[in-house]
C-alpha cells in the first residue's frame, strides 16, 4: 500500500504542476530617503572667562544678547590689582632713582680714576652698581607690565561679535581663573546637528545635501550641507555626531530649536523583491528561481542588503529577467514542474 501510495504522489506531481505566483524582475537603481531628528547649534562656540579670580562687581549682558567684538561683558573687583599697579610704578620710579644715582657715582669714580685719586676696586663697585641699577630697571618694567595686564584682565570682552547663548555667574559671586561666565556663539554660522547610525554615513554622499525643516513647522525650511563627522562613535548610543552647516538660515530658526533633516542615501545598482519570495538554505537567504524552459524550479542563495517596509533589497545572487517565485515558497521543491498563476513585468 506504501508503494502504491507513493506512486500515486509522484504520478500526480510529475501531472499536475504546482500552482505559484511569480514575478519577472528588473535591476534598477535604489536610493533610500532617511530622516533624522537633531538640534540647532551654533558653528563656533567659545567659553570666556576671566584669567584671574577676584568677585565679580558688574554683569552688562545676558542670555540672547548680541554683542560687538571688544564689548565689555563683566567686570571684577580692581581694588587690589590698581594697588598692585601703583606699588609696581612705584618700584619703577625708585629703580630709575637709584640708576641716575648710580650713573653720577661712576662718572666721579671714572674721573677720579684718570687722575688717579681713587682705586680701580672703587672704580669697579660703581661700574657694579649701574648694572645691578639697569638690571633693577628691567625687572621694575616687567613688573609693571605684569600689574597693567592683571588691571586689564579684570575686564572681560568678547573677542568676537556674537550672541550670548549662556551665563554661569552673576555679579557679586566670587570667580576663580577660568571659570566659564559666558557662552558666546559667534555671528555668522548655525550648524543642525545630529547623531547618525554607522549604516546612515557609509551609505550618504559625500558633501550631501539635507533637507531641513523645523519640527513644529515643517513649513519653515532650510537647505544644509554636511560639515563634519565625528570620527569616533558615541560608546553609549553607537552613533556619530553629524555637523551640517545650514545655509542662509531663516530667522524662525533660532538656536537651540529642534528640526529634522532628511537626505537621500546613495543609489546603488540592486533589485527589490518582494519579502514573501524570501526563503532559507543553510541559513542563508534564498528564492525559488523558475526556469522558463521547463517551468521547474530550482534554490538560489542571494544577498540581501537592507528590507524596506514589503520589500528586500538585493545586491547579489540575481539577474535581470529571472523569474522568481512569490508566494508558495514554502511548499516547493527542487526540480519541481510549477505552473504561473500570475506574472510580473
């Protein structure tokens, strides 16, 4: 009964084809459209600070403020650093003293000695004392010049023009030497900025263009052009900071706004099938290949690139004009008859 029962499996098999949908495929050029989300950040950002600590007695801008390159922005306390001043001119006045007076000792020593009313030691201990005297000079002007720049340090001025993005102290808090006071961004150039996965950037184009538009108006746009890439990866979220500088920025997008940028990955010969044509060989993915000739089927390993929403992509293992099985996939053998109930152009 076996035996009878087999033959009659295979007699229906090698008589009836199996029924299956199937479609003809064609290579074509895939780029896929990606959209991230980031911030607007300014294109340079530089902390300022004091370079000496002392209580700050005067604040005269705030967060958003435009400033002018040299503007003041905050001042310290300059009581010590002017007694400072006045003691290092003092030094100077009394070094250049003791000079002239030094200088009169040796022109008496020098004419004594021609006339040999005095001894060449003395001689010696003047000569010895104007350049101790000159020596003194240099140290009270460096001095001095020390004294001026602390007066002058406890000003703080933008060294560029800019808008104030953020504010650290206010007036009458003790600051130490370094301590950020200001956020200043300079004028001329806001960058969207985003965290892209590794796959975004090996796909994107160099020097590719982003479509930009603010979150909560996608009627505001802008166009951007990638600036910078990290070169190494986040080792939290695995992904790389992406500069973009925006180009001609409207004024609805301001700093600190969150906008999202969408750009299109570069296209790359492939073909899209459909995902129920998928099935598996030795755990690698493959589709059922039918042969026109003698419509039966036969296994073919592909590479799969990427999956979109219902379809895979395709870079290896096919060709134009193969037919492949899209559904019944599962149901199929090798060498199997089959017959077309549907075909694709």
């Amino acid at each position: 009964m076996s035996l009878s029962g087999c033959g009659r499996d295979q007699g229906q098999e090698a008589g009836e084809p199996r029924p299956v949908r199937a479609v003809v495929i064609e290579k074509s050029k895939l780029g896929e459209t990606v959209e991230l989300t980031g911030s607007i950040q300014p294109e340079t950002e530089a902390a300022l600070s004091f370079r000496i600590g002392g209580r700050m007695v005067e604040r005269f801008v705030g967060a958003g403020d435009t400033v002018k390159a040299g503007q003041l922005l905050a001042r310290l306390d300059p009581q010590n650093e002017q007694n400072a001043l006045r003691s290092a001119q003092a030094r100077l006045t009394a070094a250049q003293g003791r000079l002239r007076e030094a200088r009169n000792v040796f022109a008496r020593e020098q004419s004594l000695l021609e006339r040999r009313y005095t001894t060449k030691t003395q001689y010696d201990q003047a000569l010895t004392a104007v350049e101790t005297a000159k020596s003194d000079i240099e140290d009270a002007t460096a001095q001095l010049k020390i004294a001026q720049d602390n007066v002058s340090f406890t000003e703080l001025r933008s060294d560029f023009p800019g808008t104030i993005v953020g504010r650290a102290a206010e007036a009458g808090e003790v600051v130490q030497p370094g301590q950020v006071i200001f956020r200043l961004a300079r004028t001329g150039g806001w960058d969207a900025v985003f965290d892209a996965p590794a796959r975004i950037l090996r796909d994107a184009p160099r020097d590719a263009r982003v479509d930009l538009a603010l979150t909560d108006d996608r009627r505001v746009t802008a166009v951007g052009r990638v600036r910078q890439v990290d070169p190494q990866a986040d080792p939290t979220t695995r992904t790389f900071r992406v500069r973009v500088t925006i180009q001609s920025p409207p004024p609805e997008m301001r700093l600190g706004a969150t906008v999202s940028g969408r750009v299109r990955l570069d296209a790359t010969a492939a073909i899209a099938i459909p995902a129920a044509a998928l099935t598996e060989s030795d755990g690698r993915p493959s589709v059922w290949i039918v042969d026109p000739g003698t419509m039966t089927v036969a296994l073919r390993n592909v590479k799969v690139a990427r999956f979109t929403r219902d379809a895979a992509v395709v870079t290896e293992g096919l060709k134009p004009e193969d037919t492949i099985v899209t559904a019944g996939v599962q149901a199929l053998h090798p060498g199997q008859k089959v017959r077309l109930l549907e075909a694709g152009p």
